[in-house]
C-alpha cells in the first residue's frame, strides 16, 4: 500500500465531497460499522425509522482483508465490507451514521466521506475518538457542543450526547451540512453515548466477528 500514493488520491476524492443542505424529509436512517477477527472484517448495516428509531432492516457481509490498519486511511480497509452490506440492502435508507470521520479528516476523507462520495448517498461521520482538528471541550450537559477546525476552518462537532459522558465527534461526511449532522445524531440519541443505529451496527457486527469460525 503506497501512501504517498493514496494520499493524493484522498485529496482528488476530497474535492468531491459535497457539505450542503441535501436532506428534505427524513423517514430512514442507517448505523454503519465494522468488527475485525483475525484477518477477516465482517460489517453491519441497521436500517431504522425516523425520528421513533424502530428497527426496519439489517444487512451484514464479511471480507477477507490483507490491508493493515493505517491512522488517516481507515477507509482502505473498512470500505469494501460496509459497502458489500450497503448493497444487500433493498431499500436505501435516507442517510447513514457511520462509525468513523467525515471531512474531520487531515484531508479531508474520513471512512463516512468515502463511502457518501463512491454510492452518491447522504453520509455523517459519528466516531468515538478525535483524529484531526483543534477544539475546545464542550460542556458536561447534553447537547452542549463545540467546533472542531483545522485552522479556522469548520470541519466537525464535538458533541455531549449524554450528561457528563465523554462526547462523540461528529463531522459531515457527504450530502449533509453541520446543523444536519447535530439535529441528526442529538435526535437519534437515546440514553446511550452513541446513536442508536450506530450503537446497534457496532454490537451486531461484533457478534458477528466473535461468533465466526
């Protein structure tokens, strides 16, 4: 894998993402991630209503990979998978959290990027540790939020979705804006640190993973 290589690739497909206002109506919404056993990825899509997040649909893949984890190029390897489960899916859901970065990305391609920009689809990236981007930290109250930025430039929101518990980082990945990205997460929240559809891909696809021979 060379980066150099893929560095100049992620800048060409950062040039692609599109930060605006896409989403009109919202009925579905998607979870999205990725577990790892050995040398094999196995990935979970769950499909929910919105606002009332019932479960409508789940979808899972499993891939082999040979493809090393590399900070900043997470969607080399996680990608393949997410999309195999993406496409076995017969109703498209109107937007997808994945577990991951969007543009909060040192340039500016996190995983939910990636993905939004190779299917065309409404993207938010919703990942549980900081990469990229300065910020200070938001208060302890839920709901309370400060900008991630890379210079003065917006990329993402460090976001408290629970009272006193570590927030998560949320930045747009594709087809969406910033107060989509907060109105989104924040709504699909409930009781729990991450996104209920995120919160569910993340425990399904590690099932997955833990169970597989």
């Amino acid at each position: 894998m060379r980066l150099d290589r893929l560095v100049e690739q992620q800048k060409r497909l950062a040039s692609l993402v599109r930060i605006t206002k896409h989403l009109q109506q919202i009925n579905t919404i998607a979870g999205a991630d990725v577990a790892r056993r050995g040398t094999y990825l196995f990935a979970c899509i769950g499909v929910f209503s919105y606002p009332d997040l019932q479960l409508l649909a789940t979808s899972h893949a499993k891939l082999h990979t040979t493809i090393p984890y590399v900070p900043g190029f997470l969607s080399y390897r996680e990608l393949p998978v997410m999309i195999r489960a993406y496409r076995k899916l017969e109703e498209q859901p109107d937007v997808i959290i994945i577990d991951g970065q969007g543009i909060a990305h040192p340039r500016g391609l996190g995983l939910a990027s990636h993905f939004g920009i190779t299917l065309n689809v409404p993207t938010i990236g919703c990942a549980k540790s900081h990469l990229f981007g300065k910020y200070e930290e938001p208060r302890a109250q839920r709901g309370a939020y400060r900008t991630i930025r890379n210079r003065r430039q917006p990329i993402g929101i460090v976001l408290r979705t629970r009272d006193n518990v570590k927030p998560v980082y949320v930045s747009p990945g594709h087809l969406v804006d910033f107060g989509d990205c907060l109105r989104i997460v924040l709504r699909a929240t409930r009781g729990f640190r991450l996104p209920e559809p995120v919160r569910y891909a993340h425990r399904m696809a590690g099932i997955k993973a833990s169970s597989a021979l």
